[in-house]
C-alpha cells in the first residue's frame, strides 16, 4: 500500500500542550520527534522531522508551545507537520481555556458550593472532619482533574466529579429520608480526595501520570489512611472513622474494579452507585460529542 501524505490546512501560527514527545528514528535514519499535542478540542498527533538535538532536545510532554505547521491527512488520519517550535514567552497571549479541557463551571463557584452543603450538616464530627481535610487542600482542588483518561480528565474535574454526585446524593435523601445524609455526603466529598497524590498533575490542570504512592497505594487506601490520620488528630470518635473509611475503601464497589471491601453500609452502597452513575454519564456525553449528527 502506498502512503500518502495530503495538506488540509494552510500553514498556521498556534499554541498547543505537548502530551507526549518521543524521540525516533524513521526508516531512511533520519531522527524526528513523534508527538501529540492537546488542547481543549481534543488530540492531534504530531510530527517534527526537522529534528536538530541542539535545538529541540527541551521539548518534553506537559509543556504549553507555539507552533508553526498545518495539518495533513497521512492515510486518512489527521496529523500536525511542525515548521517551527518554541517554548510560551512570557509575552505570549495564550488563552489557556483554549488550551485545556476544562470543567463547564468555575472553579472557586464550584468549591463554594461545595462548602455551603458542608455548612449544612447537623453531625458536629463529620462537618470537622471534611472540613480539616479540604482546607489545606483548596488551591489544588480548583486545577485537579479526576482521572489522566477516562470520566473527568480535564482541569478542575475531580471538584466538578465531587459537586455532581453531592448534588445528586442530596436528591437522593429526599427520596429515601431514612439515608443518613451527612454521612453519605461526607463519604461523597472525600470519596476521591487523594486523587490530589495519587495523580501528577500539570500546572495546566491535565494529569500526565501517577505519582509512585498512587501506583502502589491508590486513591481509595491513600483516602481512607487520610481520614483515620485526621479522625486522630481531631480526636473524633473511632465508630465515625470506620464508616467514612469503609466509604473510601469500598467506593469502587466490588474488587476487580480496586475497591478493598464491598459496599456493607447502605450510604456506602448508593456512594458507590452515584459514583459510578457519575462516571458513566461523563463518560456517555463526552464520546457523543465527537458523533456527528445523524
């Protein structure tokens, strides 16, 4: 089959995320580097032919970049030709929203709303304990993805992933009165909150990895070890502990998705539910938004 290369834009001046940069060698032995760039429409791959180490041997993945090229159809797959390249300058006007896939909603408004359903809570022990462990954490939370793929992988999803569920998880007990509400809520909030370590995140808010605790430990004992620290130190009591950390360890609900028990309290079980409604929903919306209608 004879590969074909076809223009299908004009040569344009752009900034781009570099996803990944990889350096390689073509068949004729020639080094380039093979690339993917983001941004907030999505991915493209990339191409620098002209690859000269003294000049491009900085290019790595997380950094924000200008470019000069156009895309091209190389067998009917779209890809970027790289004219030129070169860090962000401090005088660049770059709109990172552009740049970055974002959640739908701003950051402080959503955290606020957050903090007003812990401000309703009537159990004194799980208001000081959600509390302690939110506070520190505030700037981080506003730029946090939930995941590096997969349901809310854009900056400020895992505070967008918390506030839907709590939204949700506060409907629920309407309907069903008899759920202790500031429990489950609790468990809501805190269900992903070690993602914070767990996840290497950019400053652009896009996680390009996991840290080594994330790879060994996971969010969900990183989480639970969290909350028995904080129950200590605010000297809450031990049975109010074990059901917010039975919570976090169960929350994926069965074992071959990462959970270390199951669900065997009922506001742990519909936290595992909405949890996975959440996801799914996220995950639904988003692949429907790259099918063309009809």
């Amino acid at each position: 089959m004879v590969q074909t290369t076809t223009p299908t834009s004009p040569v344009k001046d752009c900034y781009f995320i570099i996803k990944t940069a990889v350096k390689k060698v073509s068949a004729k032995g020639d080094s380039y580097l093979d690339m993917v760039f983001m941004n907030a429409e999505g991915e493209i791959p990339a191409k620098l032919w002209d690859y000269k180490p003294e000049a491009h041997d900085w290019v790595a993945g997380g950094m924000i970049v200008k470019v000069r090229g156009n895309e091209e159809l190389w067998n009917d797959k779209k890809q970027f030709r790289i004219q030129r390249i070169r860090r962000l300058a401090p005088g660049d006007d770059v709109d990172m929203r552009a740049l970055v896939p974002c959640a739908p909603f701003d950051g402080a408004e959503m955290l606020a709303q957050l903090e007003r359903i812990i401000a309703s809570f009537t159990d004194d022990a799980l208001k000081s304990l959600v509390t302690h462990i939110l506070e520190p954490n505030r700037v981080r939370l506003l730029i946090c993805p939930a995941a590096v793929k997969l349901h809310h992988a854009v900056c400020g999803g895992l505070l967008y992933h918390t506030l839907s569920i709590a939204r949700v998880a506060e409907g629920v007990c309407t309907v069903y009165p008899f759920l202790n509400r500031d429990l489950l809520l609790t468990g809501v909030i805190l269900h992903d909150i070690a993602k914070l370590d767990e996840l290497q995140v950019e400053e652009t808010g896009i996680a390009g990895g996991y840290t080594m605790q994330g790879e060994l430990i996971g969010h969900l004992v990183m989480g639970a070890m969290l909350v028995r620290d904080a129950a200590k130190e605010l000297g809450l009591p031990e049975e109010t502990a074990i059901l917010v950390e039975h919570m976090l360890l169960s929350h994926h609900g069965i074992p071959e998705y990462g959970c270390a028990v199951r669900p065997m309290v009922l506001e742990a079980e519909v936290l595992s539910m909405l949890d996975n409604l959440d996801a799914a929903v996220n995950q639904i919306t988003a692949s429907l938004g790259t099918v063309e209608p009809g």
